[in-house]
C-alpha cells in the first residue's frame, strides 16, 4: 500500500510570492493534517481536513490556508511568503478523526524562502 | 493542550533495552497517550499508543503508571536505526497532535 505522498519535495520562493503544497494520502484515508517543523519551534500543527472540512486549526496567521478534495488529496497554500515560513512542512493522514488512530506522516516538503 | 515533560536525550547501547519516561501529570481521563518518532531527515512515525493498559507491538511496548500520570516507552533491544528523536504525546482533539521537543536516543555500538 503506497504511503502518504507530499509533492513537491523541495521549492524555493521569493518573499512576496505565494505557495501551494500537495498531499496524497494512503489510500482509504479520510482525514489530512498540515504540520510545519522548524528548528526554532519544533513541530506545529496547522489544521486538519476531514471528508473536505476544516475540523481544527492551528494558531497561524490566516496566510496559512488548505483544503481537501472529494478524493481525500489536500493542498495547503501560504500567500504573500515571509523568510520565517521557510520549514518542513509535512502532511499526515487518518483512517478516522478519532484519538485513538494512528497517523500516517509524508517525508514533507522542504520550503525555502528567499 | 496537554503538556508531556520527557528528557531532552537518553544514551543506549545496542542490543540492550532503553526506557524513555514521560511525565504527563496533567491527563485528562480520555486522553490517549501516543508515542511517535521521527529518524533524521524523514516525517515521524507512528510507534505506539495507549490509554490506561500496557500495549504492545511489533515496534515497542508501553508501560502506563496506574495513575496514568507517568508512561514509559520500552524498546526491547535498541538499534542503531532506533536512533531518532521520540515524541510522548497526549491525544484529546482528533487529529490535533501537539508536539513538544521530545528525548533524543542516541544508540552507540
């Protein structure tokens, strides 16, 4: 079973410009959560998609928008780009929005801001 | 958001048994304890979760205090591919998993 794919894996962009990242998830999986990782401050979660709607969402500026499909695939955009977006953003997918499932983690997408 | 307290990094050798602690005073009755690593250079990976009895699986085991306010991560005989920072994360909102700064393992050989 293929795992969870975030495309692309790396992009660099100019401040100013506006981005989208994609997410494949496994298969069967309705639920897509956003993170952003950066050295400074760690792990963050950005929201989650379920069945095409927002269910949660993180405490970033509203810059940070996503989406999810009817095939479960979400995107996450972030307009007008600020060096201090450049992180890893990774995606994860869920069977269920349950705390009791496991999530499935992307090898993320490496943006660079410049 | 549920806070966790574990090591900043433990030191193991390989072939012996490492047990990351992780203090979680605050739980709540209905949060689930999960446990989730990330190896360099990749996403993290699911390892275990629980929410009142010791679990295992393939991966690891996990020891849950009767007061549910302390859990312990095993790794049974630690690798060198074990290598990677461990999260301790409690679990009360869906998806929402809310990272701290996780215990680096070292593994020496």
């Amino acid at each position: 079973k293929a795992g969870v794919t975030q495309t692309p894996r790396y992009l660099i962009k100019t401040r100013g410009q506006q981005v989208t990242l994609s997410c494949s998830p496994i298969s069967g999986h309705r639920s897509v959560s956003w993170y952003q990782q950066t050295p400074g401050q760690g792990l963050q979660f950005l929201f989650e998609y379920f069945s095409e709607t927002q269910r949660n969402k993180g405490n970033f500026p509203g810059r940070f928008s996503g989406r999810q499909f009817s095939n479960s695939r979400s995107e996450m955009n972030v307009s007008t780009l600020e060096l201090g977006d450049s992180a890893l953003y990774l995606c994860a997918s869920s069977w269920g929005s349950s705390v009791n499932t496991e999530a499935f983690f992307g090898q993320g997408t490496r943006l660079t801001v410049v | 958001d549920a806070k966790t307290t574990q090591p900043n990094s433990m030191e193991s050798n390989e072939e012996e048994p490492v047990h990351l602690p992780c203090n979680h005073s605050a739980i709540s009755g209905t949060d689930y304890i999960h446990w989730y690593r990330q190896l360099p250079s990749q996403g993290p990976e699911y390892v275990i979760h629980g929410l009142t009895s010791n679990v295992n699986n393939r991966m690891a085991s996990l020891a849950i205090a009767e007061d549910r306010k302390s859990s312990t991560l095993i790794l049974h005989r630690a690798t060198l591919r074990d290598a990677a920072v461990y999260y301790c994360i409690l679990r009360r909102d869906g998806n929402k998993l809310v990272f701290g700064a996780g215990t680096i393992l070292r593994v020496k050989s």
